[in-house]
C-alpha cells in the first residue's frame, strides 16, 4: 500500500510538473481586495465621515478618559503602593479592573463601528470592483489571480485551462481498469 502511494505521488508530481512546465504563458498576479477597497477615495470619504461622526467622537473621547483614568490609578499604586493599606489597594484594583472593562468594552465599540463602516464600503463598491478585476484580468491576460495581505493565499481566478483534475480522475480511472 506504501509503495502505491508513493507511485501515485510521483506520478502526479510528474503529471502536474509537465503541465506546469508546458504553460509558458501563465500569467500570475496577485490582488489585496481589502486593501484595494479601503484605499479607495469613497473609502477614505466614509472613513473620515466616521472619525467626524459625533457618536465616534463620544466613544474616542470616553475611551481616552478611561485609559487616562486607569493609567493614573496604576502609577499612583506603584508609586504609593508600599504606604497604601490594604483597603485602599483592593479599591484601587477594583476600580482598574472596572475601568479595563469599560476600555475593552469602548474598543470593541469602535471596532464595530469600523466593521460597519466597511461593509458598507465592500457593498456599495462590490459590483465595480468585480468589474475592473473582471477588465484586468481580460487586459493583462491574466491567468492566476492570487490574494496577498492576508495570512492565507487564496485563488481569486484561475484559467480553466491550468485545471487538471478530469485529466487526474481520466489517469486514475484508466489505471483501475
């Protein structure tokens, strides 16, 4: 079973080099669609229009006032923390805990501002991307279209012709017999 294996893996390595190898024309580009988007002048618009918002600004300022808030009550226990008594030191610990809470609670506010604020951007734009994407990849004769600024690479498009997987199961199947 091992050996088969390891056949079959040559094989297609063989198979998928030779294919790789006669594609002289593959044309690979890579794309960061997020990235893209946000770069964009209507992105940077609803961006601004966000930051300039009143409720944005209430949330920043909070957010600015509570780690302000607790920095002080941190720096004020290391510095008087070996005259402080106990009492004081579980109140000060209290309220640093209560305010790491509510500055927690402030950032995943203005996170979900910023996420809304992109959905709204990918849907307003989604039809006019695909279509330049769509005009690229016809004008650069463009085969394999890549993601970049992520973590993970993923294909955006790919030239059916660079597909070998009927020819794989057609191998396979020929073989079987």
């Amino acid at each position: 079973m091992r050996i088969f294996k390891h056949i079959l893996f040559t094989f297609l390595a063989f198979f998928v080099m030779s294919s790789v190898i006669s594609a002289a024309d593959l044309n690979i580009a890579t794309l960061d669609p997020q990235g893209a988007l946000l770069s964009t002048n209507v992105a940077k618009k609803e961006l601004e229009e966000l930051e300039n918002s009143e409720e944005w600004k209430e949330v920043v300022e909070e957010l600015q006032a509570k780690a302000t808030e607790a920095r002080d009550i941190q720096e004020k226990t290391q510095k008087d923390g070996p005259t402080m008594s106990d009492e004081e030191k579980q109140e000060a610990a209290q309220k640093f805990q209560s305010l790491q809470q509510d500055i927690n609670f402030l950032r995943e506010k203005t996170n979900q501002f910023r996420s809304q604020t992109f959905q709204i951007i990918q849907q307003e734009q989604a039809e006019k991307f695909q279509v330049i994407v769509t005009e690229l990849i016809r004008a650069k004769g463009i085969t394999l279209l890549l993601t970049s600024g992520g973590q993970q690479t993923s294909i955006l498009h790919s030239d059916q012709s660079f597909d070998i997987t009927q020819e794989v199961v057609d191998a396979m199947n020929e073989k079987e017999d």
